[in-house]
C-alpha cells in the first residue's frame, strides 16, 4: 500500500443489511475506505478488475457463482489478490476449500463489530488468520518432527515472507527453503504456505502474533 493513501475494500455479500453492516465498520477507519460493492460471486469478479482493491472481504453462499468460485477467478486473475473470508459457516472443510482456492484468512461473521479490522489488517500484512471456532487438521502426532530450521522458516512464512527473503535471512537458497517447505507441508498435512501458517500457529509450533 501506498504511504498515506486509504486501504481500498471491495465487500461482497449478497445480503444487503450485512454487507452495509461491514462498510460501516470499514468506512470509521480512517486508513480504509470501501471502493465498491457486490451482491453476487459474478459481480464481485467483475468488480475486482474493474477496481483492483487492496482486499476482498468475500462472502461464501452467493447467487451466480459462490464465493469460492468467485476467489478462484479472483486469483486467475491477479495471483497476489487478498481476499478474506466472511461466513456464518463454521466448517473445517469449507474453510479447507476457500484457502486451497486462496483467500488469505477465513473468519466468521460474528466477530465483525470486534475483530474485523484487525483481520483486515493482518492479511494485508501477509500474516493468515482463521477464526478460533474453525477446527484445523490435527497435527500433534507431527509436532516432534518439525526440526528447528522448519520452525524457523515456518515464522518467516507466517509473517509474510516470500522464499527469497527467507533464504536471505536464514542464509540458505531459495531453492533449499522451497525443500523445507515441501517437508512442512507434508508433516503438516496441507497443501500450502497459508494453510501451514494457520496450523502450525494454531497448534502452538510457532508463535505468530494475530490480530484476532
């Protein structure tokens, strides 16, 4: 984001009180300022390469394509979109297919008036976020293979560090961190960096400071 210029939101949620709800609680910051608004997946596609916001707060259950639907097309278009989840669902496997689809952070639309801002302000930071109601994978019987060097790499990951700027600060090369990160995955039990971020924060192997 440019110094000094407001954060730019795209919010798409196709009921209308709710929606005018979280521009509500967007527009009083005054870093942040909602930029458009769609009522449908299709919409909010559109919208996004007419706009190109800073965020997309993404609702799930959407007429003319679901929000998952909506991040996929989202992320073909522009693959460093942020875009966060907000849903009544409170479904692991949900959860699941909106980070495998690439939405930064998955969050329930109870904690709007609390903690919404501050979700929004970690994923533009590049740090995960998943509301405590979510349950992840679990991952204990792994914890005892996570070498110290993964753990390492895994708090750089977490604080939204790409591979290169990782390998710098760890003195390794990119491509040694790209191995690593395939041995995390797989201990962990997930598909990429996000979804590593959000278990290894959850289960206590690394400790990210969040918004939430």
């Amino acid at each position: 984001m440019i110094e000094n210029l407001p954060l730019r939101i795209l919010v798409a949620d196709d009921h209308a009180i709710l929606r005018e709800g979280i521009v509500a609680v967007v527009e009083r910051q005054q870093d942040m300022c909602v930029v458009a608004e769609a009522s449908d997946g299709a919409a909010a596609v559109r919208m996004f390469a007419e706009q190109r916001p800073d965020i997309v707060l993404m609702d799930l259950q959407m007429p003319q394509l679901d929000g998952i639907t909506a991040i996929e097309h989202i992320r073909a278009e522009a693959s460093n979109a942020t875009v966060l989840v907000l849903t009544t669902y409170a479904d692991k496997v949900q959860a699941a297919r909106a980070l495998r689809a690439g939405a930064a952070g998955y969050v329930l639309k109870s904690c709007i008036r609390k903690d919404l801002v501050g979700a929004i302000r970690s994923v533009r930071a590049g740090r995960p976020v998943i509301s405590p109601e979510i349950r992840v994978p679990d991952v204990d019987a792994g914890r005892g293979r996570l070498t110290a060097r993964e753990i390492d790499i895994l708090e750089l990951v977490a604080a939204g560090q790409q591979n290169k700027c990782i390998a710098w600060q760890l003195s390794l090369s990119p491509e040694t961190v790209k191995g690593h990160l395939k041995q995390i995955f797989a201990k962990l039990g997930v598909e990429d960096r996000t979804q590593a971020a959000i278990v290894a924060t959850r289960k206590g192997f690394i400790g990210l400071r969040r918004q939430l």
